[in-house]
C-alpha cells in the first residue's frame, strides 16, 4: 500500500495557463521532502489523514533502513524538519541519529485534515467524494467539502516552515520528514504545478522527492527517491 485515498482524476486544460511558482529564495539548498514509511495493517484502506496512526513492523525497518542510507552519503544535513506525528517524527529521528544532525519537530508539518471524512473507510471516502467530484474540479485548490483543509491551507501552513529550514541551512541540504499531501502540496506550489499534474505526483512511503532553491526558481532534483544515496 502506497496511498490510502486515490487520486481524483482531473483533466488537463490546455488553454488553462500554468500557474505561477512560488518565487525562490535563492538559498541554493537543497530541500528533501522525505515521506513516512508504511503504517499500520490496521489503518490500510482508510483516510487517515491527520490521525496520528502507528507504523507497521515493516514501516519500522524501512525507517530504519532509509535513515542509514541518509548517513551513508557523507553529507550531513545541516539539520531534520519533523511533523509531529509519529509515523513522519520517527523518520526523522531515523535520519537525525543516522547524520549527527538536530532534529526539530514541527507541528505545522503534519498530515491534512479530512475533517468530517477522517477516518472513513477509502471506499466511503471516494463515494463521497464522487459526490462532490464538480465542486472539487471548479477550484481544486481551494475545496474542502468535506470540512477539514485545503491545498491552499496546507500551503498557508507548511510553507513558513520550509522556507525558514531553507533560509537557516543557507546552501546546505535541509531534511522535511512529512506526509504525502505535504508533499504533493510543496511541490505543486514551488514547482507551479497544474491541478492534474498535482495529483499525480508520486512520493510513495519511505521515498523522497528532492528540490534545489535556486536563482531562477526551485527545480525539481528527483522523484520518488527510494535510496537517498542515490541522489548526489
């Protein structure tokens, strides 16, 4: 299981101008957005969202796992950027021990809420979703029908947060342990990503999607990064 809640299909306009990236900070550092590993059998099919939901046996060891690999590239992070949720915090434990690196834990950096939705099974979640399927595709980034956050919520509070590890690692590379739809939501925003690309953008569990502040404006480095000693 990679993602619990499939991605709403949403055409491509291509008369639809693309959106305006976020304007970089010219930092040169290089942001890893690093995803939480597989969580437990018990919330496998459920939109868990913000729910702080425990790792599974296996989602422990890949913890484990791409931690090291983080430390074996020989260049430390100048520190890790942690949601508080336990499943993305023990990933950034995992990198912090593995690199000598501080680990700060931010509450800002945490999962979507569904609101009315959290917790439902994925298959009550798509119907329900269906059901407001033309709402969602009039305005994907603002739409929250089910109560909780938008796109543009998750933007609004996650952002402060990357932009201050950016601005505080100054060239080096800065480590975000977080979840998929912050992810999916950085990338979309600094990248200036259409709607129907957003939500396709893959960063499966235990896997990273890397950026680069640069002059010009943030590039994407690599996706869907399984080893991160993979990635110079």
């Amino acid at each position: 299981m990679k993602i619990n809640v499939p991605a709403p299909v949403i055409p491509a306009d291509p008369k639809a101008p693309r959106p305006v990236p976020q304007a970089a900070l010219g930092t040169r550092s290089t942001l890893w957005l690093v995803r939480h590993a597989e969580v437990h059998a018990d919330w496998r099919g459920r939109a868990y969202g913000g729910l702080d939901v425990p790792l599974a046996p296996e989602g422990e060891e890949e913890t484990r796992v791409f931690g090291a690999r983080f430390g074996e590239r020989g260049s430390p992070p100048a520190f890790v950027r942690s949601s508080h949720l336990a499943r993305a915090r023990a990933m950034g434990e995992s990198i912090a021990r593995s690199t000598g690196a501080m680990l700060i834990v931010d509450e800002r950096l945490r999962e979507v809420s569904r609101g009315d939705w959290q917790g439902l099974p994925s298959t009550e979640f798509k119907a329900r979703w269906e059901a407001q399927a033309d709402q969602f595709r009039a305005d994907p980034w603002h739409w929250k029908g089910h109560g909780g956050e938008s796109d543009a919520d998750i933007w609004a509070r996650t952002w402060p947060a990357v932009a201050e590890s950016l601005l505080a690692c100054n060239g080096a590379t800065c480590v975000v342990a977080a979840h998929y739809n912050v992810i999916r939501v950085l990338a979309t925003k600094l990248l200036g990503l259409p709607a129907h690309e957003s939500f396709v953008f893959r960063t499966d569990t235990a896997h990273a999607t890397v950026l680069r502040d640069e002059a010009q404006g943030f590039a994407l480095v690599a996706q869907n990064v399984g080893d991160p000693r993979s990635v110079s």
